[in-house]
C-alpha cells in the first residue's frame, strides 16, 4: 500500500460554517458517520459507521504508517476529524484541493471536477448538499417527523443507501483530480508549509471572551438608544429602513437615490438640525463594528481560542492566504490614545461612560475588535511586520537601482519618489517646508501606479481625498513612470514574454522569473506558468490570446472572476501580472519568515499579508530578536533589501 485516498461523512450540532471545523470537531456529540476509502486507486470502498461497521484494521495501520499517503479534497477536515479518533499523524497527509488551488482552479470539488472538464460519471453527486442536511446536522422537530432533532439512518434507509454512493462518488472525484493534476506537482516546501498552516490553525489564537461579552450588550444598548431617538425624531416604525428614510428625507426636501456610506456622509456636511441628527444616527447604526465580535463569540473553543482563522492558498492567483471566521485581513484600525480605559469600560459594560468619553459608540467597539485577540497567560503578543514590502520586491525584480539605494539607506520612499518626480531635493521635503506638499503626491503615486495604474488608480487610492485635483493626475501617472522606467520595462516585458510564449510555445525569461507553456494533452491541461524566484510557480489556466477591448493582442486564461465568482476567461496584462509576480513573492518571503519563526520556537497565532502576530512568553518577548529573523537575507533573493518593525504588547493592535 503506498496511497489511501479519504473522504468522511460526519455529526456535530455544532454549526460549521459559523464556528469552524475545529469548535465543529470539539463537540461531544461529534461522531463520523461514513468512511470511504480508496487503496493505491482502486475502486472506492466504505465503511458505514453509523451502523456499527468497523474500520478494518490493516487500514487503520494504514493511518498511521509513515510510509503511505493520505489524501483528501480539503484534508484539514479529515485529518482532523480522524485524529479525534485514530492515530494518523499530520506529516503523512496531502490536500488535493491545495494542488488545485497551486494549479491555478479554484476551491470546491464539484466546482474544480468542472473546471478540469471531468466527466458527469467522475464528477460529485448534485444530491449531497441535501443530504448533507439531513444526516449531517440537527433536525428542526415536527410532527411529519416525530419531532425528532435528528434524522438517524433508520429513519430514511433509501436516502441513507444515496449518501454512501455520494461518499464514494467523492473520493472517486477526488482521486481523478489528483490523477489529472499529477504531472503538475505542489512543491515539497510548499506542502511543509501547508503542514506548518494547519499547526498555526490549530493551536488558535485566545480571544478576550469578557470583552466580545461587554462589546455585544453595549452595543445592544445603544442600538437600541439610538434607534428609539431616530423613532421619536422621525416618526418612522423602522428609521433603519432605507425605502422609510429616503421618504422621511424627501418630505423634508433632499431627494436621495441611496444612502449608501459616502451619500449619508456628504449629507451630514450639508445638512443641520434633526435632518442631520438622523443621518448621524444612520451612519452609526450602519457600523458592522459588532459582526467581528459576533463570529468571534460563534467560533471560540471551550478553551477560549478561535481557531482556524486562515485558509491556506485562499488567494491562488498568487498563492496568499486568505481570512476566514473573523476575517482577520480586513480588521479595523485602531487610533484612540486609551485603549487600556476603552477595554477596561466595555467589560464593565459603562454604556454612559463611554457616549461621554467617546460620543460614537459603534466606532470605539469597532476600534478594540483587534483588542479581543490577547496573549495566553504568562505571554505576551508580539506583532511584526515587513516594512513597504511590495514596493521593495517590485524595485529588485526590476532592477531599479535608485529605489533600492532608498531602501538600503533611510527607507523614505514617499518623499523620495516626490523628490524624482518633481527634481526637489528630499532634504527639502520635510515637515515646515513648502516643498513637504509634494510628498503626498508621492505617496499617492507609490500606492497607484507599481500595477501600471493610470488616474482612476490614483482616485481609487484617495487622491481627490487628498486635495488633488484630477486636472493634476495625468502629470503625477507621466512623472511617476518617467521616473521608474525599469518598473515600466518590467511591466511590457512581462506581457510581451507572455504573448510570446503562447505565440510560439518556447519559454521566456524576465528578470529572475521564467515564463512557460506546459500542457498534458492525455488530460487536456494547458497552462501558462511563471516559476518564481523561490522555485513555487504561478498558474494560468487554459491561456490564449485575444483581442482586447482595445483592440490590441492580450493574454487570457481560464479563472474565477472576483467580481461575478464565477469560472470564466479573464484578460491579463503587463501590470497585472506584475502585480501577481510582485504579491506572490511578497508571500514567499512571508512564508520564508513564518518558517524561520517556527523553527525558532515561536508561537505563531495568525498572520496578515504581510505581518505576524507571535504570542510569546514573556520571558522570550525580544521584539529585537523577532526583527533580527524577519530581516535575515533570503537566499532565493539575493540583494532584496527587508525591513521589518514590530512591537511587545498585551494584546493585539495597530501600533
């Protein structure tokens, strides 16, 4: 035996979606209910646990022999169902939705089986989801069904007997993607990594349970305040009603077609007197400030951790991880000077304090949602991040010699970029100056324009917010650009190797990134690839050329869609793949430090982008050390200049 594919059918009245596999697993009444396995590829067999059937024993040697594979579609799942049972250590498994997701589909089995252009035969039973329902949660009692809260086999043989074709259709679906993609294989580092992802999944992050208790009633309370005030000044049943609102509005003269964030906000500018009373009531009730601490409540172990705060390749353009549960990537910001007072008040649940001290209640709540995340005791947290990451990856890839200088020395790119763009020298662009103005053209620019952004990039990144106006854009775009020629040589360059490789099927080298055509006719795979300085490769699937909308040869390929999430053909060019390029070695160099850290025995909770969030023994809380390790030099990139900051803290926050 030298594989065994997997895939579990299983109960827990713990609802997954909202709390997560691992609050999901920890129920007591958690219990698998099929098991369907697959020897070496042979065809499927299953075992009915539910009914009593048993495991054989020489698979469940199999589950923990060191020398035989186990695979799954989403094997965090089955790995750790299992091992609430049998012995099946980590190291020994791989996921075959990560080597869909590193090939450049997207997740989900049905939606890759699809993708892929898998037979009906060997793609997943439409049926599932429904059954699923049935067996797989709780039962809401009536009388058609006995009031029962739980639907056993015995209570629906017929559908029973489907649910075990569906188990083993998907191990079927699941060992021919694996066949198909097997030519195209996932990196062994990258698979240690994917074991180091669900370690840091696992072990979770402690969460300040008397915090997310007080931020939930004090909201309470005052949604509730606020509500009856905007009832009282209105009129209105539901002053929360947009359609009741824009008619209470429109009686007192101001016609709206929405009252979407940036509507209310301009109104209240304009506006007095209770009309703009109710839109300040309106903006602070539209605060999701609470959903945080909501799916935090939803998610947190009997322990007091939250665990499985990241999917790993959630990003497959580039291979980032994506934020599930809590979302931890979209967190917001923090600004207040007293946190310490802010916390201290929502745990006493000071609803008065706090409108008195701090007026707007959903924004404070929102401010100490990073707060919630606190060390385990006798530790501390420790947050470190690298410094401009993408704009020093992007200025080594292209070689642009004076943008390097600025990092290898004092790290002022803002007012560096300004000094190049506009011949000011940078001693000149400091705070007091007249010339200080510029530098936030500069920054501007350096937000907008590495990705081959032109004005609507610029306005997309705030620079109307800033007082720019849009008859100055054009000129920024043309300085910054004139000012960064290898990046815009880095941008055509890329899209012209592209364009080549599909022309004539012969790989094309940039920088230090290669561009080829590998295809597996048998299984009518067809791939662009970029390999990465790392040695990982970016994916683009079914790739071939077409005219764009203007008019002009361009690469497309096969790919979910960000905005309709569908699997259809998306169009790329020069700075969108330099964009991929730049944020996937971004990644690289985090996961390089996530692995440095790990090896040094620290305690990695969760990460975002480009910053971890270490909790640490106090004792072993070296914020210099920490800094040491994220600066060390890469050896697949020579010559890229890191920076890193961080620092100590008793819980987690925006420094």
């Amino acid at each position: 035996m030298r594989s065994l594919s997997i895939d579990i059918e299983t109960y827990s009245s713990v609802d997954i979606a909202k709390s997560g596999l691992y609050k999901y697993v920890q129920s007591p009444d958690f219990e698998i209910l099929l098991f369907a396995y697959s020897v070496d590829g042979q065809p499927t067999k299953i075992v009915d646990l539910a009914r009593g059937e048993k495991i054989p024993d020489d698979i469940l040697v199999a589950l923990a022999d060191p020398n035989i594979i186990k695979r799954a579609y989403n094997a965090a799942f089955e790995w750790y169902c299992l091992s609430k049972f049998f012995h099946t250590p980590l190291h020994q498994w791989q996921c075959t939705m990560v080597h869909g997701l590193y090939c450049g589909y997207t997740a989900g089995l049905d939606a890759t089986a699809k993708a892929l252009g898998l037979p009906q035969e060997k793609q997943k039973m439409s049926v599932g989801k429904a059954l699923i329902k049935l067996f797989c949660t709780p039962t809401e009692p009536k009388k058609s069904n006995g009031f029962r809260t739980r639907t056993l086999p015995h209570h629906e043989p017929e559908k029973w007997e489907l649910f075990k074709q569906y188990c083993i259709q998907d191990v079927e679906v699941e060992k021919e993607i694996e066949r198909r993609l097997s030519n195209f294989p996932v990196p062994e580092q990258e698979k240690k990594l994917w074991y180091l992802d669900q370690l840091i999944n696992a072990h979770g992050a402690n969460v300040d349970q008397e915090l997310i208790d007080g931020a939930l009633y004090v909201d309470e309370v005052a949604t509730a305040e606020l509500t009856k005030e905007a009832v009282r000044m209105t009129g209105l049943e539901n002053p929360n009603s947009t359609q009741q609102l824009q008619s209470w509005l429109a009686k007192k003269g101001i016609q709206v077609d929405n009252l979407q964030k940036g509507t209310v906000a301009k109104l209240i500018d304009e506006t007095d007197g209770d009309v703009k009373r109710v839109l300040e009531i309106r903006k602070e009730l539209s605060k999701t400030s609470v959903k945080k601490y909501q799916a935090m409540k939803a998610a947190v172990c009997n322990d007091g951790r939250v665990r499985g705060l990241l999917q790993f390749y959630g990003a497959n353009r580039t291979g980032r991880w994506a934020g599930r549960l809590v979302q931890i990537q979209n967190l917001p910001k923090n600004n207040m000077d007293t946190l310490d007072l802010a916390r201290q008040l929502v745990k006493e649940r000071k609803v008065d304090t706090l409108k008195l001290l701090y007026g707007n209640i959903p924004d404070t709540l929102s401010q100490l949602i990073r707060t919630a995340f606190i060390p385990s005791p006798g530790h501390k947290i420790v947050v470190a991040d690298f410094s401009a990451i993408e704009a020093r990856v992007i200025a080594w890839l292209a070689g642009e010699q004076w943008r390097l200088d600025v990092f290898n020395t004092h790290g002022k790119i803002y007012e560096a970029s300004a000094s190049q763009m506009f011949g000011v020298p940078i001693e000149k662009i400091v705070k007091g100056n007249p010339e200080y103005a510029l530098r936030q053209k500069g920054k501007v620019a350096e937000l907008a324009l590495g990705y081959q952004g032109g004005p609507g990039a610029l306005i997309s990144m705030g620079a109307l917010d800033m007082g720019l106006t849009e008859d100055e854009l054009p000129d920024i775009v043309q300085r910054w650009r004139s000012t960064n020629r290898r990046i815009v040589d880095l941008w055509y360059s890329l899209e012209n190797a592209a364009l080549s490789v599909l022309h004539t099927g012969q790989p094309a080298g940039v920088k230090n990134l290669i561009l080829a055509r590998e295809s597996d006719i048998v299984n009518g795979l067809d791939f662009l690839t970029i390999t990465l300085p790392s040695g990982r490769k970016l994916f683009y699937t079914k790739p071939f050329i077409a005219e764009n909308d203007f008019g002009k040869e361009s690469m497309y390929y096969y790919g979910l869609n960000q905005e309709t999430k569908k699997w259809e053909r998306v169009s790329t060019y020069g700075g969108k793949l330099t964009e991929n390029v730049v944020q996937a070695i971004s990644r690289d160099c985090l996961a390089e430090s996530l692995r440095r850290l790990h090896r040094a025995g620290y305690g990695i909770i969760f990460h975002v982008h480009d910053e971890v969030v270490l909790d640490v023994p106090k004792e072993r809380a070296n914020i210099d050390e920490i800094i040491r390790i994220m600066r060390e030099p890469i050896e697949w990139a020579p010559g890229l200049p890191l920076n890193a900051d961080g620092f100590v803290a008793d819980y987690y926050m925006k420094d």
